[in-house]
C-alpha cells in the first residue's frame, strides 16, 4: 500500500519504525498513513520529509482526509496503467523499492505532464467521494444544490446528495500545490499548470442524475442530484490530452509559456504541456529509471503502438505457444442453467526480444 498525491523532481529515502523505502517530494506520503490511527497524525505528518508547513499543517488538521486520498491512491495508478497498457511506458510503479513510477517523472516530459494531472485528478476524486459517503468530518454532500432549478428536460427539485466536487478540488489545489508555490521554476510552473487541467478535469464529467415521481413514473416531479462520472472517463479525456499535449518554454518574465513550436497553437488552461522530449522507453536504463520493453506482450498483428514492430523497437520478438482452456459448446438447460464443456486451444504469445547485451551495458 502506497499512496501518491504529487509528484516533483526529486526523490529520497526516509524511514518510519526502521522501516525503508522511497518517496517522493513534495508529497513523500508513501506508507505512511498507514500508521496515522496508532501513531496519531502530527507523529506520522512531522515524519514526511519533503512537506512545507503549509502541508504538515494540513497533515495534521484533516488525518481523516489523508487516509481518504491514501485509499484512492491505488485507483488513479490503476487508471494510469490502462491508459498506457499497449505503450512504451506502461506506466509501471517499481518493485521491492516502493517507489511509485522512479527517476522517469525527474524528465519535463509528456509522461510527467499526465502523471501530476491524473494523480491531482484522483486526489479530488477521492475526497469528494468520501465527503458524499460521509467518511470526513469537515464536509459532506453539496450544501449548495437545494430549492428548484431546471434543464432541457424541465424543472426538478434539488435532493439527494449531490457530490461536493468544489471541495475536493479546494482542498486538493490547497495542499498539492502548496510545494510548487514555494519556488519559481519552470518546473513548478508546469507542474502547477498540470495540476490544474487534472482537478478541472473531474469537474468536466459531472452528471446530473435523476428519480422521477408521478403515476406509473410519468416524471411528473423530478428529484435531482449532481454526482461525478466513473474515473474512467477523466483517464480517457486526460489521455487525449497527452496525445495532444504542447511543448512550451518559460516566458521572460517568469509567469507562463510560451509554445515552442511558433507553428502550432498556443497552450489553453486544459492543455497538459511539458519542455522536455520523451526517451524511446525501449532500452532499461537503471540511471533514469527505465524499465525497457523487454519481455513485454506484443500483438502482432497490429501496427499501433502495441504491435511488435513498435512495442520492441525493431528487436524482433520471440512466439510461445500455450495452451489456453475456454468454455466451449454452451448449451441452455432446462431449468434454468448453462452447461459448457471445457476446450483446449494453442495460443501464441509474442513477446519482444531483450536488446543485445552490449546495447544494454551501454545504458545501465
């Protein structure tokens, strides 16, 4: 269990109860919310290296909302994860070292633009998830969403609970963005803007949701509520604004960017932006924490990023057949079941090549 809310430049090893690992600034939380019940939060909060006071202070104050955006941690990496499932970066975390994605966020990169958006995106998908549940002290459902108001639809009655994003993304922009507003770098700036498009990207999808009232459920009378869509949707938007994502410069006097490329459009608030190019991610290089494409699944067939030739970057790949059991033959049984038998198929599995051992020593 580890948990992540931002990610910066750096990384360092800190310990709770002789216990090691890494983390990451300014956010270095890593395990140990875990211990926030037993130890009490200012303990654990004045024991995470990386934090301004600001931070600590919030640490301290909310350990109920800590815990919450702990226990979201894991579904925002899992929707990084099946966004780049058939890319070069997998969005992998690191084994046995707890670090979350390693040294590869130190790089200005698209790869980071879209890590700090999906993590502030899933800080305040999880606080305002645990407010509507009634997890937290400090908030609950949306004070503001009371009385009548109307849609295309007609009018409907405010009622049930409807989800308190604006604290979610007050609270997330108040204790994320609290590091990269103590320096004036182009990271922090980028890191700032990133931020930003990941938070307003939840409120995107919001939907507004209905029960209708009346004789045999004429819709007469509508009760409404506003809730936010499965994280799915704010993983595929972000990720079409990785696709799309723009290359800037500092400008002069320090405040925001300028595009790179005099011919393509300037960056918009909802654009992810970055200064530095990606590496290919197909060769392992233990200095800048990349795992390489070596023994990953390709599909041969397909000429994407997933296919073989650009998953293996021209290696070649190696094909083991398997055999795969499948349900086959179904038949419905009177009543009411299915019966089907067992089949076994041969599946060739392609996987690529690892480079030669030369090319290899040359990056590590």
């Amino acid at each position: 269990f580890f948990t992540q809310l931002s990610l910066s430049t750096h990384t360092e090893t800190c310990s709770v109860n002789e216990s090691r690992f890494y983390c990451f600034k300014p956010l270095c939380l890593c395990l140990f919310f875990r211990y926030i019940g037993a130890l009490g939060a200012r303990v654990i909060c004045d024991n995470i290296p990386g934090l301004v006071n600001k931070q600590r202070q919030l640490c301290q104050k909310y350990p109920d909302i800590m815990q919450s955006i702990g226990g979201g941690a894991k579904e925002w990496i899992r929707e990084c994860q099946h966004q780049f499932r058939h890319h070069r970066w997998n969005c992998s975390t690191l084994d046995r070292d707890h670090t979350v994605f390693g040294r590869v966020i130190q790089r200005s990169s698209r790869e980071a633009a879209f890590v700090y958006a999906i993590s502030s995106a899933g800080v305040v998908f999880a606080i305002t998830r645990a407010c509507s549940q009634g997890e937290l002290k400090i908030c609950n459902c949306d004070p503001h969403k009371h009385g009548r108001a109307s849609d295309e639809r007609g009018e409907f009655d405010w009622g049930g609970c409807s989800d308190n994003i604006n604290y979610g993304i007050k609270f997330a922009k108040a204790f994320i963005d609290a590091k990269e507003r103590t320096v004036k770098d182009a990271r922090a700036l980028m890191n700032l803007h990133n931020n930003r498009c990941g938070r307003m990207a939840v409120k995107r999808f919001m939907k507004l949701e209905c029960k209708c009232h009346g004789v045999s459920g004429s819709c007469t009378l509508r009760t409404c509520w506003l809730a936010m869509s499965d994280f799915r949707k704010t993983g595929d938007y972000l990720r079409k604004k990785y696709n799309g994502a723009i290359e800037v410069t500092m400008n002069q006097d320090g405040t925001g960017f300028t595009v790179a490329n005099k011919d393509f459009r300037k960056a918009t608030k909802n654009d992810l932006v970055y200064f530095e190019n990606s590496p290919d991610y197909c060769v392992m290089d233990k200095a800048a924490g990349l795992l390489g494409t070596a023994g990953r699944v390709c599909n041969k067939m397909s000429r994407g990023t997933d296919g073989c030739e650009v998953m293996c970057c021209g290696r070649g790949y190696d094909t083991t057949r398997i055999k795969r059991i499948t349900k086959c033959e179904c038949k419905f049984k009177w009543c009411c079941s299915v019966e089907c038998k067992d089949c076994e198929e041969a599946v060739d599995i392609h996987t690529c090549k690892a480079p030669k051992r030369a090319e290899w020593l040359d990056q590590t």
